[in-house]
C-alpha cells in the first residue's frame, strides 16, 4: 500500500517562499510526489493540483514550477480553470506573475457573460468554444488560438464553426481571424479573407453582421451587408450596402443616440443607382431607365432644460416612383408626401410657446404635386385663469403663419396661392353645475383673423387681403348621467359589472360676418367659418364595465370592456354641413343639408387578448352608407391576428381596402411565422401577400420571406406588372441580423 507523504495532504501549503507560497501567485498544491531537480526547479507528479490568485487552478500529471523565471510548465490531462473558463490541453507553458502563457494541443470554454442575448443561445448557456494547435492566453480574458477554429454553439457537435489559420479572441469585445471558412454542420459554406465577430457582453459591439441574401423578379439576386458601430453605450451607427445583380446597387446608414429619458433621435440615409435594365412581358420589351434616387428619414426628440423641448422630423425621398418599385413594406411603398418639420416649444407657467416649420408635399402623380405647410407657424396661448372669485376663466391664443399652397408640375409652379394670416381669439368659459351626474360648460370665443388674400366667386386666390370677425357661441352638456350596478357573484366574465349611460348635446352658434366665401381655402377645410349660423350636435354614450375576480389579496381590475356611441348634428345654416371636421364624410361639393350623417362608433375590450372597433357615417339624406371602417385584434393561445377594413364613398366613387396578419409563436417563440395581406378592393387588386417564417435552433437559425407585390396598372412607370420577392438570411448566436433598407423581414415601419 502507498501512503501519500506529508506533502501531498490536501491544503497544507508547500515549501517555498517566505509567504509558504510555492512561489509568488501560487498559494496550495496538493500532489503525490513532490521532486527538488534543482534549487530553482520542483517537479510534482501524479493528480497534481495547484490553486493561485484570482480563481486560477491547474490540474496535470505533472507539474514543472521554475522559482527564477515564475514559470509553470505543465503536461499530461492539463486543464486550466478561471472565473470565465477552463482550457483543456496537451502542455502548457505558463508565466504565473503576468498570467499569460501557450496551450499546445489546446480547447476552451469561455463565458460571453450573463448579459448575454439568451434568445439566439436557446437552452444553451451563452458560451465561446475555441480549439487549435496552440492557444496563447495574451491578457486578462484575451487569447490567440493558431490553425484553429471557434464557435458560440457550445454542444458535442457544433452546428456550425469558424475555422482560421489565425484567431484574437477578447471574450468582452470582439473575435479576429483570418484565412475563414465558415462551416455549417461540417459543410464549407463561405470563405472570408478576415472576419471581425463580436462577443461583447453587453450586446453591443461593433462588427458585421449577417447578410441576407434574396432573389426578386425585378431586383434579380440580391446581397445585403451591413456593419454595425457601437460608438458608445448611448449611440451607435450601422452603415449598409445592397447589390441587386439587375437593378443596381444602393449604400446607407442609420444613426441612433439617446442621451436621456425624453431626447431621443434616429435618422437614416440611403442613396440607390439604379442601373438600365430590360424586361420582357408577354413579348413586349419594356426598359427600366438609369436613375440615382435618395431617401432621409428620421425623427429627433430633445428636452432642453425643464421648460423646453425641441423636435424634428424629416421624411424625404427624391423620386416617387423609387418607393413603389423597392420597398416591401405597404406603407413605405404606398406613402406619397415628403415632409420636412422642425419644431421649437416651451411652457412657461402659465404661457406656452411655439415655433413650427412644416413643409409637405403630396404626390398626385410622378410629376405633380402639391405643397402646403407652415413656414414658419409661430404661436403663444395663455392657459384658463379664474377671474377673481367668480367661476369665469379667461384664456388667450394667438398665431402667426406663412401658409405656403402651391400645385407643381416637374419643377414648375402651375398655381401659387400661398398667404399669410394672423389669428388672436380670446375665450372665456364658465361652468354651470356643480352635480356629479350633470356637466353644463359655457364659452364665448372672439375670433379675428388677418390674411394677406382672399378668394374669389371661384374660390381662386386673389391678392386683395381680407379680415374675418365674429363671436362664437358654445355651450356642452353632459348629462344626466344615468348608471346601474349588477353584482355578478358567480358570473364567470365578472364578479361586477356596470352601464353608465350619457346623453350629450353641444350648441354653437358663429356671429353674422360679411362674404365667409371670401376665406381662402387651403389644405384644410376648418378654416372655413359660415357665419350667422348655429349647430346642434346630440348623442348618446353608452359604457359598460366589467371589474374581474379578486385574487388572493390583489382587488379585481376593472376594465371599459364596451362603448357604443351614437351622433348627429343639426345646422341652421345647410352650408355649413360642407365645412364640420366632426365627420369625415364631410366635404365641399357635398348635398347641402341640414342634418349631418349619423355617425356610429364601437369599441369592445372584452379582455386583454381581444379588441375590436368600429365607425359608420350615414348620410340621412338619401346617399345612404358614406364611411365604414373596422379593425381589431385576437391573441388566443400561440396565434395574433389583426384585421382592417375601410369603406368610403366620396364624389360618386366609392373605395374599399382590406389589410390583415396573421402570426404564430411556437416551440417558446423558436418557431414563429406570419402571413399578411393588402387587398385594395374597389380595384380588385391584391397589393401584396407576404410569408415570413424563421426558425431558431441551439445557437443557430434560418429567416425566410416570400412576397408577391403587385404594381399599379395604370402607369407606364413599372416594368413589370408584379414583382415575386424571396428573401432568406441565417442566425448565429452572437452575431446580430438587420432588415435592409426597403424592409426585408419587416424592417421597415
């Protein structure tokens, strides 16, 4: 039998410095031969054991510790642990008072932090798993591995590997190699002269990203490259690059920041050339021309100091039919203003201050268009004061614009009827009850309004400047409000539920003024004010509230489950049925009438997975349904869907438009996929039908979309009636995936 000599006792610290260290970093060992080969050389043999500072432990069948130069050579099972890993090699050679040293025949298992994303790892911890003939631990948390290879897909058998002559591993920042093959499941998939792959702990690193790869009729085979720069913890930047082998090319950036709770920004910029490409359809030869396009969008919101605040928006693009032609996301490729706004406000007690610039311009088609806005709109209002002790209050607003309205052809102006105008309406209001179940508000509104022109008998703008005057009148009662209870002790939806019904009426009636007709109308019909006429608007609200179940300690939540709002309006004055924003049915040209439509509105809640709403305008006057629009959602189980709907009769046509999701979450959200739908009705056309699915395995996934977009008809713009849109981009734990500038996996807003 074998006794271990004393030196072998576990804990028990070996001969050396005056510490009772081995030598310096070193602070236990536990062997079972300990052999002096010189005065400045130990060799300890067997399970051998050695602990030093900072949570670093060796364990090998043999151990060298050289006392001169503080060198620790160890070989045989030689397994190197710390706080972020451990490293399994053949020999190591190792400096114990910098910490650095060189694996041969080495593997290792690092950490990325607890911070890491979870969701690209699965069930898998968030780890980097590197190998190579040799391994240099170069620093704290830093290691170069040669001919090797790495991967954050830490199993038995790796999905996929990075294998390199060369790779500089910081385990909080960033990998570098070079001489790359990327394999999947073993299989070479792509070879990089040098790779820059980031494995910050904060999610946050600069480097590139994955491409997406894609195939359309129009686009032919695309590539799309991004790289992404963490410039500090509150902003980043992520610059990219699109190659579509038959439309061109196009190159963009995105800039974000937040420096505080309320100032935010985010501004993109993109540029497209567009290459001359032909297509041929049903034997005709049609050519996409050259083209150079640009495309500025972005919102920036910014606090200064406690009283002010600053906003800019900027939605800009140089050629209409650039956005129809690209962009997969309905809304982008539908959208036909382009709007530059700056905007500069503060409140100050009791006054509030604004300055506005607001330039819009709205395509009708490729050419024309019409430009409105505020340059600039500068405004200050007073805030109600009570007058003394009476139950009066008092408040002023006032507003300077430049209101810029003019129609362009290309770059001439065909109509220009842009003006100036001035506004102050003082208003004092006093309520006239006090009971919790009748409110009664009076208010009277001096309003004069300057404008630098006025309009003729054919509403054409004409330089004569014109001054409008009058009083309005304006009383509103709600009331009385009738309610009931009912106690639903066993009822399943509710344990209480409550109908609160409330009758509503307003009157206003505007002071006699001279030629209303002379008001210029521009972009906006509010502005026009028929004079000596009075408005009765009733209606009946009818609310109903569920309060849930108590659970345990916690009081049920009470939920407006159910609105149903009925409305009308009668006017003294059939003229001024044309001009009330209340409806949207409402326009100029429209039967005179003295009774608006009746205007039903529905909003039901039930629970937090259902809601749904509804509006319908009916015009009494024989034109029967003007405006239908639904809209609602369900979440039950692993599936959401919304759908839209809109209805709208307007001069004698009627439009209909259909939009609707569909979205599933399964395998705890590894597997989703999504269907849409845009059905322009009243043109039988479906505008686009999209597809999407992703698949997320252990460190390692797949995104795909499918998307049939259909072109407008009437246009000689587009090439081809349709567009067939495949896109597919693959997922790497640790590496960050991005949507392309035109919306590719919906990306785009």
């Amino acid at each position: 039998a074998c006794a271990a000599p004393p030196l072998a006792q576990e804990g028990q610290a070996a001969p050396g410095t005056a510490e009772g260290t081995l030598f310096p970093n070193i602070s236990r060992s536990s062997q079972w031969r300990l052999e002096r080969i010189s005065a400045d050389h130990l060799r300890l043999t067997g399970e051998v054991e050695i602990e030093g500072a900072n949570e670093v432990k060796f364990f090998a069948d043999q151990v060298d510790l050289y006392t001169d130069t503080n060198r620790l050579v160890a070989s045989g099972n030689v397994v190197f642990t710390d706080a972020d890993g451990r490293i399994a090699a053949d020999e190591v050679d190792f400096d114990t008072v910098t910490g650095t040293g060189i694996f041969r025949q080495a593997s290792g298992i690092m950490s990325l932090g607890a911070t890491a994303s979870q969701a690209q790892f699965a069930s898998e911890e968030p780890d980097v798993y590197f190998y190579g003939e040799t391994i240099e631990k170069i620093g704290p948390r830093s290691y170069r591995v040669t001919r090797g290879a790495f991967t954050t897909c830490v199993q038995p058998t790796p999905r996929w590997e990075v294998t390199s002559g060369s790779v500089t591993l910081k385990l909080d920042d960033y990998a570098v190699a070079t001489n790359t093959v990327l394999r999947v499941k073993g299989v070479p998939l792509l070879y990089l002269p040098i790779i820059y792959y980031p494995i910050q702990d904060d999610q946050r690193a600069t480097g590139f990203l994955l491409p997406t790869y894609g195939a359309s009729t129009l686009r032919g085979q695309a590539v799309s490259n991004a790289f992404f720069w963490a410039i500090g913890r509150s902003h980043d930047a992520t610059f990219l690059h699109d190659w579509f082998t038959r439309a061109g090319q196009g190159v963009g950036g995105e800039y974000r920041y937040v420096a505080g709770p309320q100032s935010t920004g985010n501004v993109r910029l993109y540029r497209f050339s567009q290459r001359q490409t032909e297509f041929t359809q049903d034997g005709q030869l049609t050519v996409l021309p050259e083209n150079t396009a640009y495309e500025v969008t972005g919102v920036v919101n910014h606090a200064i100091g406690r009283s002010m605040r600053a906003r800019a928006r900027l939605d800009y693009f140089s050629d209409v039919v650039n956005q129809q032609l690209y962009h997969q996301n309905v809304y982008e490729a539908s959208r036909r203003s382009r709007i530059v706004e700056g905007a500069l406000s503060g409140n100050f007690g009791g006054l509030s201050t604004s300055l506005l610039y607001q330039r819009s311009e709205v395509f009708n088609d490729e050419t024309n268009s019409v430009l409105y806005g505020s340059t600039p709109r500068i405004s200050a209002s007073l805030a109600p004061r009570r007058i003394g002790a009476s139950q009066v209050y008092a408040s002023v607003n006032s507003e300077y614009a430049y209101l810029p309205y003019r129609f362009t052809s290309g770059t001439e102006i065909t109509r220009d009827s842009s003006l100036g105008r001035f506004d102050v309406s003082p208003t004092i209001r006093m309520p006239l009850s006090s009971l919790t179940y009748l409110s009664v508000n009076s208010s009277a509104t001096f309003r004069s309004t300057y404008y630098s022109k006025s309009a003729d008998l054919d509403g054409m703008a004409i330089s004569e400047p014109f001054r409008r005057q009058y009083l309005g009148l304006r009383t509103e009662v709600i009331g009385p409000v009738l309610s009931r209870i009912f106690d639903r002790p066993d009822g399943r939806f509710a344990e209480r539920l409550k109908h609160v019904i409330e009758p509503g009426f307003t009157f206003d009636y505007t002071t006699a003024f001279e030629d209303y007709l002379r008001t210029p109308l521009l972009s906006d019909t509010s502005d026009i004010v028929v004079g000596g006429a009075g408005r009765i608007t009733y209606g009946l609200t009818n609310r109903l509230f569920a309060r849930s179940r108590a659970e345990g300690t916690q009081q049920g939540q009470i939920r407006e489950f159910l609105t149903v709002a009925l409305q009308q309006s009668y006017y003294t004055n059939p003229e001024s049925s044309q001009y009330d924003t209340t409806y949207a049915s409402a326009f100029r040209g429209r039967n005179l009438t003295t009774l608006s439509p009746v205007a039903l509105t529905v909003r039901m809640s039930p629970s937090a997975a259902v809601d749904a709403n509804a509006r319908m305008e009916y015009d009494v006057s024989g034109q029967g349904l003007q405006v239908f629009t639904t809209g609602g959602s369900v979440r039950q189980g692993r599936t959401t869907s919304t759908l839209n709907f809109s209805r709208r009769r307007y001069s004698g046509s009627t439009d209909s438009y259909l939009s609707s999701t569909t979205a599933l979450n399964l395998m705890d959200g590894r597997m989703t996929g999504t269907y849409s739908l845009s059905w322009d009705i009243s043109r039988s056309t479906v505008v686009s039908q999209t597809v999407s699915a992703a698949y997320l395995a252990q460190c390692c996934g797949i995104q795909m979309q499918f998307q049939n977009y259909n072109f407008p008809r009437l246009s000689s713009s587009f090439p081809i009636p349709a567009d067939r849109r495949f896109n597919v981009s693959f997922v790497l734990a640790g590496l960050g995936t991005f949507s392309n500038f035109f919306g590719a996996f919906g990306g785009a807003r």
